[in-house]
C-alpha cells in the first residue's frame, strides 16, 4: 500500500487526489516512454527530431496515471454502479472541458517538472 503524501486539488466541478512527488521508479518509468525511441535533441535543447505525438500522448497518460491518484474519490479500474466500463482517470481528464483538462495538466506538470524527460536530468 503506497503510503506516500497525496494532496486534494480542485479543478472545475472535479476534485483530484494528487500525489504530491515521483519516485525514482515513476521517474524512470516516465524517461522509459521517451528514451524508448529514437529521438535527437540538439546540443541547445531547442530542437527535438524523432518525436511523434504517440509518443507525447503515450507519456502524457502515463503521468496523468501515476500522479493523479483519484477523481471524486474514483480510483483507476474502480467499478461505479451503473456503468459498464471501469472508471479511468486518463479518460476522465481527456474528456474533461477544455479549460478544465489544460488546468489538470499544468498541476500534474507542476509536480514532475523537476524532471526533463528528454535528457534524462532533474533540476
């Protein structure tokens, strides 16, 4: 059971447990998505060649999975009576309004910005 501090967020009409950091693994496991393919940044870091956007969606869910912990109390997999599929946070912020999605993306990215997925560094 992952014991970590988590903080709650609101966002719109949607209430979000957040963790509030990465571990070493998630890190790691979030650089993989990345590091994965064959990307060429240039020596700047301004350039970036050999990214797709399968790969900015891959990671982007993979970060919205493993910082968002739960939407109004709705964890990742959980059944909800009454529907059929179980509950999924990647699908509840993609189908977020716009405004509300852009808002869930900066406060996940405000939690893993210590980290540059693309050389690997954290600052």
């Amino acid at each position: 059971m992952d014991t970590r501090e988590t903080k709650k967020i609101t966002i719109g009409a949607y209430e979000l447990e957040v963790k509030t950091y990465l571990t070493g693994r998630e890190k790691r496991a979030l650089m993989s998505v990345f590091l994965g393919k064959n990307l060429t940044v240039s020596p700047d870091g301004a350039n970036v060649a050999g990214l797709d956007a399968e790969v900015v969606a891959a990671a982007q869910d993979l970060t919205f999975k493993t910082v968002i912990v739960s939407i109004g109390g709705h964890k990742d997999g959980d059944m909800i009576e009454g529907k059929e599929e179980p509950f999924s946070i990647v699908d509840t912020v993609l189908d977020m309004h716009g405004d509300d999605f852009d808002a869930v993306v900066k406060a996940v990215n405000d939690i893993t910005k210590a980290t540059d997925f693309l050389d690997g560094s954290t600052g």
